[in-house]
C-alpha cells in the first residue's frame, strides 16, 4: 500500500473508520468499561480524532497492553481492532467499538461551569473549582446567574493558561461575581484590564482579579485570560462591557 500499516474500526455499516498506525498518538483509560484511542486527524492538521472501545471491567490493563503491543508491532498491512458488524474484536476484553469521533478542525477545550454555592475564594475548600495543571489549557464558560463563581489558581509552572467567560446565563447579573485568585500571596496577577474601554492596572501586590457585578452588570462574553512564566501569572484578553466591573484585590488568601 505504501508500506504503512493501518488499523480499522467499524461500529456499524455505515460508521466505519480507518488510520495509519504512524498516525496513532495515544490510549487513555476513560471509564473502568472504555478506553480511548487517538490519531492525528485523517482530515485535517492541528486536530485529532477519537474512537472508543468498549471493554469488559477488569480488562483495563489487559487490554490497554494488547493494544500497545498490536500497534508497535502491526505486521499486517491492515488489523482490524474493533468490527461490530462481525462481532470481531482483537482482544477477549473488547465487547465493542464505541462512538468514533472526526474532528475537521482545532477545537479549544472548553468546560461549563455553574457553582453549585458561592465560592468566596477565601481558602481553598471555598472555591468553586482549585485549578491544577491538568486543567491549563481550558477554556471555562462560566454561569454566575445564582451564585458566584471562585477559582483557585495552582502553583506557578511556566506556560499554565486559564481562560474564563461568563456565559449567556450570567448576562445582567448584578449581584454575584466571578472571582480568580493565586494561592500564595507572594504570587500576582499583573497585567491591565479594560471595562468599558478604561484601562485598569494590576500592579505588583494584586492576587485576586475580580469581576464584581456589583460595580458594574455583567455581560455575557465578559471575561478575561491568565497565562504563567513560572513566577506570576499575567491576565490577558480582559474585556468587560460595562463601567467598574474588574476589581484587582491584593490578597489571595
């Protein structure tokens, strides 16, 4: 074919999909019953598609390793992995080819949030959410129509990134806030902010940056960004609708 081998899914007749192993990129346990795999896309750069296989619990390891071994060693010009329409699957522990998931383009990892109670940010058992390294990189579209919205940044590491919006459901909201703080107060969130087009400065000594609809409503796409060099984090993209909404607080905790 072209001296690449390729490895096939098929989930029904007309839901079928088909890699080379070069592109394969990775397996994830997602669930005690599925297992993930990824490839870069078969459509597009910077993309990458999924397919899912179903696993019988307590074949995790089993199956994971078999894979493994069947990718690095694929001798066959085509393996089929998972076939649901013959009932084929490579490994005893695959019970089926789960959903097969082509993306065509970049897609930003994007989380929802709605607190469940207001989160203060005042230590860290009153956040709504602690953030870690796992989550840099995300995008939070974030509801504070009822109750307001605290993260918790993690330690400074060089090229953490945080991005956070609040969505439709917060539009006009003038009571409840979304507030972001570092964990140490020795750690700042410097950089500038605009609210209705004034320019706020968050200086050395500022460790909290707050959108308090108190001062001014909030809109829905208000929001703001924070990235880290491994001392601080900087905000970046802070933009508000209305007059008075940021406000820069110096201590974290």
């Amino acid at each position: 074919m072209n001296g690449m081998t390729y490895v096939v899914f098929h989930n029904a007749a007309d839901d079928s999909y088909m890699n080379s192993t070069h592109n394969f990129r990775g397996a994830d346990v997602t669930g005690n019953t599925e297992i993930t795999l990824y490839f870069a896309s078969a459509i597009k750069d910077l993309s990458h598609d999924s397919v899912k296989i179903n696993i019988t619990a307590g074949t995790e390891v089993a199956t994971i390793e078999l894979l493994a071994a069947a990718f690095a060693g694929a001798k066959n010009p085509v393996t089929v992995i998972a076939d649901d329409i013959n009932s084929a699957y490579i490994a005893d522990g695959i019970t089926s080819c789960g959903d097969i998931s082509v993306l065509t383009g970049k897609f930003r990892r994007v989380e929802s949030i709605t607190p469940g109670g207001d989160g203060t940010g005042g230590a860290a058992d009153a956040n709504t959410r602690v953030l870690t390294a796992a989550d840099s990189g995300k995008t939070f579209l974030i509801n504070i129509a009822s109750n307001t919205a605290a993260f918790r940044l993690p330690d400074p590491v060089a090229g953490l990134e945080y991005k956070f919006i609040l969505d439709i459901s917060s539009d006009a909201e003038g009571t409840k806030d979304l507030i972001v703080s570092t964990n140490n107060n020795a750690v700042n969130i410097l950089g500038t902010t605009l609210d209705a087009g004034a320019i706020n400065d968050n200086g050395v000594g500022a460790s909290v940056l707050q959108l308090d609809t108190s001062d001014g409503a909030a809109s829905a796409g208000d929001r703001f960004g924070v990235v880290c060099d491994g001392t601080h984090y900087y905000a970046e993209d802070g933009i508000a609708l209305t007059a008075g909404a940021f406000n820069i607080i110096a201590n974290a905790i």
